[in-house]
C-alpha cells in the first residue's frame, strides 16, 4: 500500500507548500474549478481558465472573492428573457398599485362611484329616448307608406316610382338609427362595466367586516389578474410547475421554444391570430416562489388588440383558478 500512498501525500505537500509560497510572496491566489469539478490553485488566470468558476483567496486563505462560472450565449439568453418577464410583472403591479390609489384618493363610498355613474349615463339616457322616439315615427311613416302600396297591389295597379323611393327611403333611416341604437347602449354597457368593475375593486380595498384581511383579498384578484401562482412550499411550487406546463402546451397557439427549470416559453408568434405563452418561475422576497404566465401577442396592431382583448384577458385570470382546481384534485391534465 505504501508505494500508492507516497505520491498522493507528495503531490498534496507540494501543492500546499506552492499555495503557502504564494501567500508569502503577497501574490493573489486563486481556486479555479473546471467543468468536470477538478480543482487546481493558480496565482493567475490564463484566458483558456477564465471561463471557469474561480474563488479569490486571501493571505490566510479565505474566500475574499467568487466569480461565476461563464454562461453560455443560451444561458444568457434565457436569463434576459426571465429578467424581462419580471420587469413586465413589476410594471403590471406598480400599474395595479397606481390605479387602488386613484381609486382609494377620488371615492370614499360605494354611493359616490354610483352617483358619478348615474351622472354619466343620464345625457346618453336622454339621447336613447330621443332616438326611440325618432324610430317609432319613421315605423309609423313606413307603415303608411307601406299601406299606401298594398293599396295601389290590392287594385292591381303598379306602385309609383316615388312611392317605393320613400319606402326605401324610410327603411334606410331606420336601419341607421337601429345602429345609433345599438352605438348608444354599447356606450352605456361600458360605462356601466367600468364602473361595476371600479366598484368591485374599491369594496375588495376597503371591506372591513369580513374576516378575511384586507391585503390577502386584493392580493388574491391582482394574481388573478396578472397571471400569477405563489407557492407555499416547494412541494406545492413543484405540482403547480407541472400543471402550469399542460397549461401552457394545451392553450398557447405556437410551438414550444424553451423549456428549462425556470422557463419554458413557446415560439413568439408570427400571425395576428396567434398567440404564444410562457410560465417563469420568479423568487419574490416577500412573497415567496412565484409562478408568473405572460401571453405574447404578435408586434403589430392586430397583435396588440389581440392581446389587449378580452379572450386573452380571460384566459390570463384562469391560470390562477386553473392551476389551484387541478392543485386540489392532484391531476395535472387540462
């Protein structure tokens, strides 16, 4: 056994005594490790080494210093698309957080937002009768008008010229002012809905009688609405990984792209129609591990008002409730 043991105390002696006669001569002194896990000490780092992870070592031998393995141009790129995603959720929620304080600054009760509505629907109200009224009298000329014809039908008489051009006439006011119509109550439902949405968040901000905390409340709509899943252990975060994955294939309209431990994302989308989804996984101080989806719409106006739509908004507030159902069943299919 003697013979083997000789060499490895021989190289580690030597080893040492370099890395010691380093230190005296006040040189830095560095721990490289290379791909395969070797270890070596150098007091330089030759360009061929200096993607490797290195530790810069003191005079008494302690670690003053890490560098970071190099990444590779994939690694990278992954790493700036998930900075990208969390610049995009921060934005999300700092835009939420503007919008509770406007909310919270001009309304101090459910009646103020009701009466501001009321004030706002009033003209548009006024405008529908007038136009209601307008409608019932063009139907009673065209009535006439139309009698008029059966008259001249009824005594085998061809209908004048004129008449049929007042009929028409007629017909085409009122299929103008049945658009006017349906213009006016699609202002109104917007008004209303934007408004039964204002009031909905300011209740959620300012319930005071329920037993459930204020904060979580809100939080749990904002997640909904950003797309987002907090995980309350790793287990759980390991399950909702999965799950949010079938999520991803089953609804994203383009092929999958990457897919490592913190990302998978599909193909940005080349057409209007298509859409494209991503899931990163994001450590939030605060907040834990967070599971965050982000939809991807092409760059160009239809794209946008793809994204901006309520198909999309939907299907971003249903990756929360999705991902929880399918938590609580333990099967992670669609």
């Amino acid at each position: 056994m003697r013979p083997h043991i000789f060499p490895v105390t021989f190289f580690l002696t030597c080893t040492l005594s370099l890395f010691h006669t380093q230190v005296a001569y006040g040189k830095k002194v560095y721990k490289l490790v290379d791909e395969t896990g070797k270890t070596s000490f150098s007091d330089q780092v030759s360009p061929d080494k200096a993607k490797y992870q290195r530790e810069t070592l003191s005079k008494g031998g302690r670690v003053i210093d890490v560098t970071e393995k190099e990444k590779t141009k994939e690694q990278q790129e992954r790493e700036s698309l998930l900075n990208l995603l969390r610049k995009k959720q921060e934005t999300i929620i700092q835009n939420q957080k503007a919008r509770d304080n406007a909310l919270l600054r001009t309304y101090h009760s459910k009646e103020e937002i009701l009466a501001e509505l009321k004030t706002r629907i009033q003209p548009i109200e006024a405008q529908k009768k007038l136009i209601e009224a307008e409608a019932l009298q063009q139907l009673e000329r065209l009535d006439t008008k139309q009698k008029s014809a059966a008259t001249f039908e009824r005594n085998a008489k061809p209908v004048p010229p004129n008449l049929i051009a007042e009929i028409n006439a007629i017909q085409d006011e009122i299929e103008h002012t049945k658009q006017t119509i349906g213009e006016n109550m699609a202002q109104q439902k917007k008004f209303v809905d934007e408004y039964d949405a204002n009031i909905k968040r300011f209740l959620l901000l300012t319930k005071s009688d329920d037993p459930t905390p204020k904060n979580q409340i809100a939080s749990i709509e904002e997640a909904q609405e950003l797309g987002l899943f907090r995980c309350e252990n790793d287990f759980q975060c390991k399950k909702a990984w999965e799950i949010a994955l079938v999520f991803v294939n089953t609804y994203s309209t383009t092929v999958p792209d990457i897919n490592t431990d913190e990302l998978v994302m599909h193909a940005l989308p080349t057409k209007d129609d298509n859409f494209s989804l991503s899931i990163a996984k994001i450590i939030n101080k605060d907040d834990g591990n967070l599971l965050f989806l982000d939809i991807h719409c092409r760059n160009s106006t239809l794209g946008e008002k793809l994204c901006a739509s309520p198909k999309i908004q939907n299907l971003r507030a249903s990756f929360r409730p999705y991902v929880n159902e399918r938590l609580n069943n333990s099967v992670p299919t669609p």
